[in-house]
C-alpha cells in the first residue's frame, strides 16, 4: 500500500502541528501550508524528517480564496514533483484565527474575515482540491464545542463553525459517489497559543476552564492531534458525515 499523503492547512503551528506530528508518526507524508512564518514551516519539516517521513509546507492565505486555484496548481506540482504522485489521500481544514467579541461590538470587517477562514474556505478549497483528492479519500474539518454550548463573546466565530458542522453533512452526501468520507471534529479549550494564547497563558482563564470539564483540566495539543490521527485511521472509516467533538466533557 502506498504512503498516505495528508494536506493540512494552517500546519506550522498549533494544533495543526501537533496533527501533522502524530500521522507523521505513524507514516504519513505532509503537505501543510502556513501563512508568513517560514520558520515555523521549516522547523516542522526537520521535525517530520525526524520522525521518518517527509514534509512540503506551502504558503497560503485561507482568507483570500482568489489564490486557491493557483495553489492547487502547486500542490500538483509538489505531488509529481515530491512524491511521485498525482492525488494525495486525506484534506484537513485547519486553519483558522480567534475572535472575541461581544456580538454587539463585532465590526463587519471581523464577521466577514471570520466567514472567509471558517466557512468559506472549507467549500472554496476543497472545490479547488477535489481533483487532487484520490477516491475514497478523506475530508476532516474542524469546528469547535463553542458551537454546542456557549460562552459570551465568541458568538461570531461559533455561528461559522456551526456553519461548517452543516457544511460537513451536504459535503459528506455530495462525495459519497467517490466515496469520500467527510467528517467534523470539534475541540473545546486547547492550551495552544490561538486566540492569543488565552487558555494557555491566562491562569484565571485556565482554570475558569478547567472548571467546566469533568476531567478537571484544559485540553493539550496531543490531546486533539491524537485524537485526529484516530479519527483519519482506517478504523474509524466507517464514520461519515460525524460530528466528533474532543473536549472532555466541556460544559456538559
């Protein structure tokens, strides 16, 4: 059987690292994007190697959806060109910003920037992905618990996961012909630097947090990467179209 090859957006850091580092692990290549910090991107690549496979980080900016076609054009060349290939196996919608906001207080320039990364990218992207994506491939997009229950302030950036947890059903019906398995994982609170690092480097809202799940701490990045690396195993195939939500019980 050929080497699984695994696109993730928004790869060189957080938690889209720590997935990139876990199927690496366990044999996957990596193409992976991130958006100005080629350091970043380099350092992954080392750490992939390390760990017995291969990496190609690619620039890319998830909000500006006029650039994918051209980047689908370098991925195909990264491909043949890398791998020796001209379909890679398993798309991870990743990347993504914060937004803390009172509703009232959100501008439309933050709703709109929140649309363009959370919801309109996962649709555009994958239209300019597709022919890349071999048969029965996968598609994992991520959403958040924040769409299940709620805390004030992050009612813009939750409505656009929710959109995306819809999204995830009609793509998952819509690919079935090629047998594509489409699914959704949504984390609650990760110690990771996004939103500004709020949960990682705030003790009160560390453990506000931890308050609110059973287990009795806030989530770490090999607890989502992990988790992932399980969900895109051949053992989880039969899921389809599943919203598979990562959070130790988060306000249950």
């Amino acid at each position: 059987m050929s080497q699984k090859i695994v696109l993730i957006t928004g790869a060189s850091r957080g938690l889209g690292r720590n997935v990139a580092l876990h199927l690496a692990r366990q044999g996957a290549a990596i193409i992976g994007t991130f958006r100005n910090r080629r350091d970043e991107a380099d350092s992954l690549i080392v750490e992939i190697a390390a760990a017995g496979s291969q990496a190609v980080m690619l620039p890319l900016d998830v909000a500006d959806s006029s650039t994918f076609a051209a980047f689908a054009d370098v991925v195909r060349e990264a491909l043949r060109d890398r791998f020796q290939r001209t379909q890679f196996d398993i798309l991870v919608h990743n990347a993504g910003i914060g937004l803390h906001a009172p509703l009232m207080q959100t501008s439309e320039a933050q709703f709109d920037e929140i649309v363009r990364i959370h919801l309109k990218a996962p649709l555009f992207l994958t239209q300019a992905l597709l022919p890349l994506i071999a048969d029965e491939g996968r598609i994992l997009n991520v959403s958040s618990g924040l769409a299940r229950f709620t805390i004030p302030g992050s009612g813009v950036y939750a409505a656009a996961k929710g959109g995306v947890e819809v999204l995830t059903r009609y793509m998952a019906k819509e690919l079935g012909d090629r047998r594509i398995r489409v699914n959704v994982v949504a984390p609650g609170a990760i110690a990771t630097d996004f939103g500004g690092g709020r949960v990682r480097d705030n003790a009160d809202v560390n453990q506000a947090v931890a308050g609110t799940i059973p287990l009795g701490r806030v989530g770490q990045p090999d607890d989502i990467g992990g988790a992932v690396a399980a969900i895109l195993s051949d053992g989880f195939g039969w899921a389809n179209g599943t919203r598979i939500e990562v959070s130790g019980g988060q306000n249950l």
